[in-house]
C-alpha cells in the first residue's frame, strides 16, 4: 500500500512539474525539427503516406505515427501533444523508481524518482513536438524490464524488453545496434548461471519480439539492406568536415569543451566557438546532390563513402574529435530562452563577448560553478557504476546502455540533448554513489574517532 501513495505521489508530483517547465511553451507555434514530424504526421492522417508534405522522407515512423493518432482522435492541437506527452513524463517518473527499487532500495528509488520528476532537462521536453519524451519512456521502460528479466527469469519480461528496444530504435535508429550488445550480454549471463540451452532460448526469445516489432517497417520500408532509415551518411560528412577544422587549435577547443569558450578565447582570441558545431561544406554537399536528382537513400551512400575515406586517412583526427564530442555529450544542460528550452550547447556561454554588462569575475564564477555541480554529478555517477559493476549479472545492463549511448554519439555527433534518455540511469546511479561516498566518509570518521 505504501509503495502504491508513492507511486501516486510521485505521479502527481511529475504532472505538476511538467506543466511547470513547461508553462511557456503552451500555446506557442512550432518551429525546426518540430516541423518535420508534424509534416510527416499530416501526410499519414490525410493522404496515408510516409511523406513530408508529399516529398520522400527518411525519419523513423514512431514518433509521427504516435502524433497522427493524436491528431486523428482530438485534432491538429499542439497543446493536447504536449498534455500528453507530461503523462508520459509522469509514467517515466513511476519506472525509474521501479527500477531504481529493483536494483538497489525503497531511499535509493524514491530519491532518484523525485530528483528525475524535478529535473528541468527531461521535463521540458514533454513541450517539444519531437520524439525525446516518448524515446526517454521507451529507453527507461527496456532498462526495468531488460534488469527485470535479468533477476526473475521468466519469459515475460523477455518479450517486454524486446518489444520495447524495438520500439526504441524505431523512434530513434542511433540505437540499432544496442540489441546486438543486450542479445549476446543474454547469452553469456544465461550460459555462465544455467546452461546453454537456457541461454540459447533466452536471448532467442528477446529477438524474436525485438524483430517482430522491426520487420514491418522493414518490410514496408524495403530498408532490410540499409538499417532503419538509410541515414548517417550526412554526420558522418559533418564529421570528417568538423575534425579537419579543430585539428589546427585542438588545445583550445579541448579547453572549451571542456571549461567553457569564454576561457579558451582568452589564450586564442580568433578561436571560433561555432567551428565545432557549423557544417556548411556538408549542407552545401548535401543540396548539391539534391538538385541532382539524387535520392535521401543515394545521397546517404554517397556522403558515407566520401568521408569514411576522409576518416580512414585522417583516423587520429577523428578519434580526437570525437573525444569532444563525448564531453560535449556529458556537459550541462542549461535552460535558455524565453521558453525556458534546453539549450544546444553550454560551450560558447559568454564567448565572442556575450553580455558585457556582466563583470569577468561573475562570468568566471558562473561558468565554473556550474562545470563543478556537473562534474561532481558525473563523478558519483562513475563511482555508483564502478562499486556494483563486479555484480555483472544484475548491473552490467546499465553498463552496456550508457557505454552505447556515450560511444554511439561520440562517434558521430554529440550535444547534451542527446544524453537524456540515460539520464534517469544516471541519476540512480548518482544517489547510489553518493550513498557510497557518504558511507565511506562516515566509516572513516568513525576510524579516527576510534
């Protein structure tokens, strides 16, 4: 009964949050990416195609198909999305403490609910018309049931964490490998602690439901050859683009990435702080190719072929790009705006002279304090991870979904956004190091007391 007044406690305690963080975007038109997936949700209620505005595109189809229902039951209202969107916020909520309780304690689950409900980075993304909300949901829900299946062992929980990671890569394919990584983490788990056979059925049954979910699209999509959606060709492009730029002043763009532009133009004052983040080669390569009638899935092969080239050649430049690229990923995630949207990147903060009117001293002060929060933040989560990683067994899943996300996105393109659907895990395993830090501190007290 206690865990039930939690649950609901933390439920309301989620909606209030998600309406507040989101109060200014209600009402306000959509701009951007937004813009494309609502596109692409008109064409499949009104003319039943995969299209934007009539025109070929390759997206992932979970997101619009999970708009164009909306739009077919209350209308074309961007409100409603986001109400919507806030439950899901809530049920995201409910999940971590299940997982966190799972995992670790009643303390430990409670914290690192109430501390995900409060969090501004994920809760305001329930006012995006973009696919965080419902991709943070699924990520979340495949960790409870993928650890769940892990302790339990009962076939269920395998089919729920297979249906839910297909879900995931149909919402976001950047995860379409994950399964790989997950299936043979099954196999191993399952052969060292039963037999085989046990270990064979397992992961076989969490790809058979994984594939259920997939093969529609595949099927619908003829993509078998070219993953989900025939992208990446582009970021790859931007990549090998962008490593060719910092590689000159790479000291200083680790200096910004690392502490922030405002610092790194003070040793390089002609540094620019959006060489790492502008592509216009790429664009202008990418519009090139259009105009020449090639088709997303030609152009993709095309950009993908020209740069691993320019990678393979160049590999050392890549590997230190791509470094930036994971502390971009893992840096902090700042409000910004009138609407209080998260912003692109914290980097440039009070570079290229921004906000004279505020004193060195101040500037310094914040983008520090900041940088501090967010470093001891990610320091309780590595120690979290590293006093339970030697029970593989229940933990290593964890593990295998941030070693994915972080080395996915470093290898092709990184901003903080990108980062939160891992941070509820996150976020457990900060309390659980700090239970561990505190712990230690006491005992050591206690040592020198005695």
């Amino acid at each position: 009964m206690a865990g039930k007044k939690i649950i609901l406690f933390l439920f309301i305690i989620s909606i209030l949050s998600g309406f507040f963080w989101n109060q200014k975007i209600f009402g306000q038109p959509i701009t951007s990416d937004q813009l494309l997936y609502d596109g692409v949700a008109l064409d499949i209620l009104n003319n039943s195609r995969f299209t934007y505005e009539d025109k070929e595109t390759f997206i992932e189809p979970i997101y619009p198909l999970f708009l164009a229902q909306i739009y077919a039951i209350f209308g074309h209202n961007y409100n409603i999305v986001r109400v919507i969107q806030i439950i899901l916020f809530a049920i995201t909520v409910t999940f971590v403490y299940l997982l966190g309780k799972e995992l670790f304690n009643e303390k430990i689950a409670v914290a690192s609910s109430l501390a995900t409900a409060l969090f501004y980075g994920i809760a305001n993304q329930a006012g995006n018309i973009m696919t965080e909300s419902v991709f943070i949901l699924e990520i979340v829900l495949f960790s409870y049931f993928i650890c769940r299946a892990s302790l339990e062992r009962r076939t269920v929980w395998f089919i729920l964490a297979g249906l839910f990671l297909g879900l995931a890569v149909l919402t976001r394919g950047i995860v379409q490998f994950l399964p790989l990584l997950i299936g043979a983490n099954i196999f191993i788990v399952f052969w060292k602690r039963e037999s085989l056979k046990v270990a064979i059925l397992k992961s076989g049954i969490f790809f058979l439901f994984f594939f259920i979910i997939l093969m529609p699209w595949l099927v619908y999509n003829q993509q078998d050859t070219h993953g989900v959606v025939p992208r990446g060709g582009d970021l790859l492009s931007a990549r090998a683009e962008t490593m060719e730029k910092l590689y000159p002043d790479y000291p200083q763009h680790l200096i910004g990435h690392l502490f922030g532009y405002y610092f790194a133009q003070k040793i390089n004052p002609q540094l620019d702080d959006s060489a790492f983040r502008d592509t216009p080669q790429t664009d202008q390569r990418i519009k090139d190719l259009a105009n020449a009638g090639k088709s997303y899935s030609e152009i993709n092969l095309i950009l993908t072929e020209e740069a691993q080239k320019t990678i393979k050649h160049n590999f050392h430049k890549y590997i230190l790009t791509s470094t930036l690229d994971f502390i971009s990923f893992n840096s902090p995630i700042i409000l910004g705006g009138e609407f209080w949207r998260n912003e692109l990147i914290i980097h440039p903060m009070f570079a290229d002279g921004r906000h004279p009117e505020i004193s060195p001293a101040l500037k310094f002060f914040i983008i520090l304090s900041i940088r501090l929060v967010w470093f001891l933040f990610l320091f309780l989560v590595i120690y979290g991870l590293a006093k339970n990683i030697k029970n593989w067994q229940k933990f290593g899943w964890l593990f295998l979904v941030i070693f994915y996300f972080n080395f996915t996105y470093s290898a092709v393109h990184a901003i903080p956004r990108y980062a939160l659907p891992i941070y509820p895990i996150y976020i457990i395993l900060a309390f659980v190091g700090l239970n561990y830090f505190r712990a230690k501190i006491s005992y050591v007290k206690n040592k020198v007391n005695d």
